[in-house]
C-alpha cells in the first residue's frame, strides 16, 4: 500500500487483506470501494463501503462527500490510520482520496491528481471519475464562497427594508431616514423622518404629507414644523410624521 499523507493509505484488495500488514501500519479504518468487493473484517475494523464499478459512465461523486468525511474523521482520531482501497489500488479508491484532497486539503483537482501520482505512480482513475472530480472540485469553491456571502451578511446587515407606499409599492425611504421609531413600535404612533426632497408641499404651508407618485398621491403622514413629543414621551424636533399604517416594508 501507498503512503500518501500521515496515517492515509492508498492499495489493493490483496493488501487489504492481509490482516497482519494492516495491524503493523496501525490501520484502524478501511474504506472498501468496489462492488464485487466484500467487507472483510467488520470485526476488527471500522468500515466505509462503497458499491461502485470501474467505469467512466459509473456515478461515483453522489459519494465525494461521504468518503471525504470519513477519511476526514479517521486521520483526526489518535492513534488511527485509514486504508483507502478498491481491487488494485489504481481508479476508484484513487478517485476517493482525491475527493477527499480537494475537499479536506483546498486543493484543485489536478494538483490533487498530480500529488496522488507522485505518492503512487500507477494510480489512473478513469476518464468519467476525473470528470466528476473536476466538477466536484467547481462545487466546492462555489460553496465556498456562498459560505464566505451568507457569513458576511450574517455578521453586517440583519435584514433590510425598504419603507414603501402601501397604496403603489413606491420606495419612500429607509432606516437611515427615520429619526424616531425605526421600530414601527406600537407605543409610538408614528414614524418620524428627516426632511425628504420629496416632501415638497412644505413650501405650500400644507400640513399633509402626499406619496410622491403622482398616480398614487395617498395621504401617508402630516408634518408638524415646530416639533413635539410622541406618544412614548420623547422629544422630536421637526415632525415629519409618516402613518405606519400606510407603509409596506420589502427586505433589500
Ligand atoms: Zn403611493
Ligand atoms: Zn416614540
């Protein structure tokens, strides 16, 4: 058998076989890929088995995932050492250790290839496997960097709204607009804005505000020029008072 990192072993089924050559390397798990292949010494070892044939058109990547944890695993236990195996040692058990390099090790899937080779020369997965470990290896880096997306939003923004008219969906503002009650809590009746550019009727003395839609033209809120209080008691300088009710939030 084929040394091909710390406590990971690549061979054929003869070797893994032979219970005293195992005993010696300090094998303590075994994965047995092959489906004319039997799982020897259930006893003795713990098992990973992998029904598959040695053929281009064989599906083998449903099991990338699988076999990669388990090697994954075993190496992280003390004192244990893993066998990888098929008949000879040279397509399908090659195949699963660089399923495992790519997933384990953030290598590509020729640098992979490339490193098995040089670790065990007459290693050959055949030409369907190293198809699948290539887009296997596509899947992983773009998991990655979903993984990298959902971890940024998690750790920045919660989520965010835009505050719409609720009579045409017209964006009025977001929070970054809202000086009291971002909220939308109940014991404040309203939410209270900075001045927006659209807004325009305060030049007219009127004391409606209007959904700037011209279509739409709703009464969506009153402005009160001289301040007030709010019903929870706190202080705000200029009114510019929206009805919550009037208001439809989307997430950005
Ligand atoms: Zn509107
Ligand atoms: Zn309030």
């Amino acid at each position: 058998m084929s040394k091909i990192l710390e406590r990971l072993y690549l061979g054929s089924y003869v070797e893994a076989k032979n219970q005293v050559e195992l005993k010696k390397k300090g094998i303590t798990h075994i994965v047995t890929v092959g489906s004319e292949l039997q799982v020897l010494y259930p006893g003795s070892f713990k098992y990973l088995y992998i029904p598959a044939f040695d053929l281009a058109d064989y599906e083998l990547s449903p099991y990338f995932d699988q076999v990669a944890e388990f090697i994954h695993k075993a190496i992280e236990e003390e004192n244990s050492s893993i066998l990888v195996h098929c008949f000879y040692g040279i397509s399908r058990s090659a195949t699963c250790v660089i399923a495992y390099l790519i997933k384990y090790h953030q290598m590509t899937s020729e640098k992979a290839f490339k490193f098995v080779k040089s670790k065990r020369s007459v290693m050959n997965p055949n030409d369907g496997f190293v198809k699948q470990l290539s887009i296997y290896c596509n899947k992983i880096n773009n998991r990655e960097e979903i993984k990298e997306e959902e971890q940024k939003i998690e750790k920045g923004l919660e989520v965010v709204f835009e505050y719409c008219c609720r009579g045409c969906e017209k964006i009025l503002f977001d929070e970054e607009n809202i000086v009291h009650n971002k909220n939308l809590s109940a014991t404040c009746l309203d939410v209270y804005l900075k001045y927006m550019s659209w807004m325009g009727q305060l030049k007219n003395n009127s004391s409606k505000i209007v959904c700037p839609n011209s279509k739409c033209g709703m009464v969506i809120g009153y402005i009160k020029r001289e301040g007030g209080k709010c019903c929870c008691g706190a202080h705000v300088d200029k009114m510019f008072a929206i009805y919550p009710k009037t208001l439809l939030l989307k997430k950005t």
